[in-house]
C-alpha cells in the first residue's frame, strides 16, 4: 500500500510509508534510459546530493551541472530531470518531502513556509559544499538517508526536514515573497503533461497533445523540446513505458496485457521499444525483478 498526494495535476509521488509522505533513495543515472530521467513535476520538495560523478540537472529550461560533493533543493511545482548527454555515471541521493510535514500550525505555514513554496525568484538553489548554511543541508541530506530504516526514521526525518527549512531561511530573505512575471509556456506545458497522463493509455496524435495546450504543433513541439529536451510523442512513449514497468512489478498481466493498458499498439513494437530503452524484454526485466530487488531499486523508485 502507498500513500499518494496528488495537487495541481503533478505526478504521483510513491512514499516509502504510509500516511508519511517522504520519500528517500540512492540512484545511478545509468539506471535510466539514455542516461536521462523523464521530465517532471511535484508538490514536494526535492534534494539531491551528489556521492560521486556529475549529472547535468535541468530545471524549468535551466540547465546547471552538480560536481561530486554538491547538491540541489529544489522547490515545489517545478519542471525538473537530471541526466547526462556524454552517459558519465552519477551516484546521488535523491529525497522528496512534502511540504505539509512542515506545517505545524497555521501561524508557521502561514508565515515561514508558504512564503518559500510562492516565492517564484526560488525554483532551485544549489547547494555548495564550500558554503556554511549549504554545506550544513547536505550534510542533513546524507542523516536523512542514514536514517531511512531507523525505528524512529518517520519522527527523525521530520525534525531534519524542519532544520533543512531554517538553513534555507538563513540564506535568504526567503520570507519575503518576490512575484516575478508568470511563465505562460510552462503553464502550457504543464496543460499538456497533464493531457498526457490522463490520456495515455488511449491513441494519443501530436494534434491532440498540442490542442490540450491551445498551440500549434510546432510551438507544443518546441515548448516540449526546450524544458523536457524531448519531443511530444517521445515524452508519451517514455511515460508509457514508466507506467508498463510499474504494471511489471506489481501485476501477474501478461506482456500483452500490459502493452494495450499502457497505451502501445501491439506487443512486438512494445517489447522492441523496451529493450531500446531498458536494455532488457520486458519478460527478462520481470523474471530478473523476482530474483533480486536491485533493479526495482534503480528501476522502479530510485529518482523522480
């Protein structure tokens, strides 16, 4: 059983607890197809450390890259996917924590974490390992993942959380909320997304995908191109073939089966564009994730 926020149309976020909505994994970036995970948004707040390697990280069309040792928060709502173009591998903590286990009254959310979360001049910062009060929240990071499997891990990763947020607020007058002029092509985008995830498992054209966000195809191909470095049709088939590993790992369905709930047009360009993508069939990747909870690690939950 998994607890699932959903709000504003964001992706579903797997918890590791239920009712506690954090989520905290160690990754490889060669896990992912082409070195690069699907673009993507939530309501939590994201941390990523770097262990060891380099991983490009693109953030609404920002594109910065994290060194060994560095790290990242970034803030709700935001369009975000790490990768690598030259394929170097990076091993990194990934943690997502939803805003509400901050929330301990009215008066705090009211005044020290709705401020940071509407604070539109703070979708991302990067964490330096060099910094005081950054270097303090990867050091948290690293307790928080040390932690995960500790009898008290649920009451501990909340206190750590709420010491990420007061380092946060002693870099920045972050209370002080900054309006800065709103982003029409990520509200497009985020149309589309949206489009897709409810839609994918139907026939899906490029006209369809385009009229969800009232623009041409060539603008949608270009607002998909520019914060998800990846076409329309290519974003659906990797979210399709997101979805097919989850129905892999949690369903008896036959590959077939599989293959027309998540949208594909028939077994064998599915299994072909599987193999393409995951280095595996999707009957070897099933019968390996029986044997062994390895690939489910990096596979299925390692990085949102």
């Amino acid at each position: 059983m998994e607890f699932t926020l959903k709000i504003d149309q964001s992706e579903d976020v797997q918890y590791d607890i239920v009712d506690f909505p954090a989520y905290v994994r160690k990754g490889y970036l060669s896990s992912y197809p082409d070195y690069r995970a699907i673009s993507h948004w939530h309501d939590d707040i994201e941390l990523i450390l770097i262990l060891s390697g380099q991983m490009n990280y693109n953030i609404n069309g920002n594109v910065i890259l994290l060194n060994t040792g560095e790290g990242l928060f970034v803030n709700g709502k935001q369009f975000h996917y790490g990768y690598s173009n030259e394929h170097i591998e990076c091993k990194f903590i990934c943690i997502l924590l939803h805003p509400i286990l901050l929330c301990s009254s009215p008066y705090v959310e009211r005044n020290y974490i709705t401020p940071v979360l509407q604070n539109e001049a703070l979708p991302y910062r990067i964490l330096h390992k060099d910094t005081k009060h950054e270097k303090d929240i990867l050091k948290t990071i690293q307790k928080i993942y040390d932690l995960r499997s500790s009898e008290l891990c649920a009451f501990h990763i909340q206190r750590l959380f709420f010491e990420i947020w007061e380092s946060l607020l002693l870099l920045s007058d972050s209370t002080k909320q900054i309006t800065m002029p709103r982003n029409q092509h990520l509200t497009l985008l985020k149309d589309m997304i949206h489009y897709i995830h409810k839609n994918y498992a139907s026939k899906i054209t490029l006209s369809d995908i385009s009229a969800a966000g009232k623009v041409g195809k060539t603008t949608c191909t270009s607002i998909f191109q520019k914060y998800t470095n990846e076409t329309p049709i290519s974003y659906l088939t990797n979210f399709r073939l997101k979805k097919s590993l989850e129905l892999l790992l949690s369903t008896d369905k036959t590959i077939s089966e599989i293959c027309y709930q998540v949208g594909f047009s028939g077994a064998s360009y599915y299994t072909e564009t599987f193999h393409k993508a995951y280095g595996y069939t999707p009957k070897r990747y099933r019968s390996l994730n029986s044997k062994s909870d390895i690939l489910q690690s990096t596979f299925g939950k390692s990085f949102y």
